[in-house]
C-alpha cells in the first residue's frame, strides 16, 4: 500500500480508498499514483570531480614536457640556439688557448665580434706587421739605452780620474730620450765643495763627448745633461743620510756646463 494526498484536504490517504478519510472527498484514479519515495542516494556532482580529473591530466603533460627538456642537457640546448652566423665567428677561448689561432685571414677578423677585436686587437691580421716593427724599435732603443748607459759609465769614470783622483765613489747613470743623467755618491764623511763641483762638471763634460762621439750634437738636440753629486753622512742619531752637494748641467743655449748648489 502506497499513500497518496487528498486533491482537497491535501492530507495523506491510502492509495486504495475510495474516498477521504478527513473530508469525505471520492478519490478518482489519477490521483492513486503513490508518492515518489525520497531517495536514499545523494545527486552526485558530476562537475566538480570534472575539473579535479582534468587538473590532473594537465599537470601530468607539464611534467612530461620537463622531463623531456632535463633530458636534453645544456649542450643539446646551446645546439638548438646557434645560428649560422655564430658558428662562422671564433671559438670561446679558453684560459690557456692563443686569442688569435683562429684568424687567419682579415675575412676571419671581419666575421669577429667587435668585442673580441676591442679585447684583441693584436690578433687584426693588418696590423701585425706595424706591431711587430713597433716593437723591434722598442727593442732596439732599449738595446740603444743600455749600449749608451755602458759608454757614458766608463766615458765617466776616466774623465773623472784623469781630473783628480777623488777615490771611491758609487755611480748610476740613467739614459731616456735627449736625457742624460750621472749620479755620483761618495763614501767619505766630508767633501770640499770644490772638489764635488770639479766631479759634477767632469762627469758632464764626459757625457758631452760621449754623445758627440756617436754623433749626437746636443745643442742642436736639445739635450738635457746634468751630473749630481752626494756624500754619505751620519745623522746625530746614527742614521745614514745622503747629503746632496750640487749639479752640474749643460746649457744647450749658451753650450756650457753651469754649476749649481
């Protein structure tokens, strides 16, 4: 037996009366269909666990995809990125490689990158021959200088002799570019100033012909010649100091040797 409600009263009657209990109302045939039982299952909400499942398909297509690229390695990946231009340009060198092993040619120092020719401009294929005369002309400046710092010392050494005999002394001579220079140091306490303006002035006039002799003319050049002498001397303390006594110059304008104190 089902129940049903009453069209009228709207109580729950039997399916199989004939009339209503409450009010008396007959109950016809249409209204004997029984009531539709709750059910004991809940809707399921099938649009929800929609997106969960395609959330989750998705993420594990994105994985794959890193995966795949891990796979590759750096090296596959730098492949992938050269272009053709790049492969035409020079190597990355190395620490220990020589910058300019892969020019040959001034078409490979064009295909270099301006950086590369800004950091290593020595390996420009048209410009390694007046770099190499630039630096044969160091070197025998150099081999100049020390040709005549050896000249002038021993040109020195005599002149100063054959003046007096002023015993033993230290000398440096320096040599630049129209520039000559004698420093005389002495080991004696004290010295009269007579004596160290005869050795400044000697060792002047010893450049002098030096330089003539190699057919230098130093008033015509310009050249700046000058000889200084010193003595070592105790301090009051007992430090040793170093007492400048004069120099001699060369006057290129008036071509004489002038003493200064």
């Amino acid at each position: 037996m089902a129940l049903i409600n009453c069209s009228e009263c709207g109580k729950e009657i039997s399916d199989k009366a004939q009339s209503c209990p409450n009010c008396g109302t007959p109950i016809s045939a249409a209204e004997t269909t029984p009531l539709a039982e709750p059910s004991s299952q809940a809707p399921k909400k099938s649009g929800k666990w929609k997106y969960i499942l395609l959330g989750v398909v998705v993420l594990a297509v994105f994985g794959s995809i890193i995966e795949k690229i891990d796979d590759k390695g750096p090296s596959e990946t730098s492949r992938i990125a050269k272009s053709p231009v790049d492969a035409s340009k020079p190597k990355q060198l190395k620490s220990d490689d020589d910058p300019c092993k892969n020019i040959k040619t001034m078409d490979d120092w064009n295909r270099a990158s301006t950086l590369f020719q800004m950091k290593y401009s020595q390996c420009n294929p048209g410009g390694k021959g007046e770099a190499k005369k630039q630096e044969q002309k160091e070197k025998d400046l150099e081999a100049g200088i020390s040709t005549m710092r050896d000249a002038l010392t021993k040109s020195i050494r005599s002149t100063v002799k054959a003046s007096r005999d002023f015993g033993d002394y230290d000398l440096q001579v320096e040599v630049g570019r129209n520039s000559y220079s004698a420093i005389l140091i002495y080991p004696k306490d004290l010295m009269p100033m007579e004596a160290a303006q005869i050795i400044s002035k000697a060792a002047v006039l010893a450049i002098l012909k030096a330089l003539i002799a190699q057919g230098i003319d130093p008033a015509k050049e310009w050249s700046e010649v000058h000889a200084n002498v010193y003595t070592r001397l105790k301090g009051v303390t007992g430090k040793d100091m170093v007492r400048e006594y004069g120099m001699a110059s060369y006057d290129y304008n008036s071509d004489e040797i002038v003493w200064r104190r």
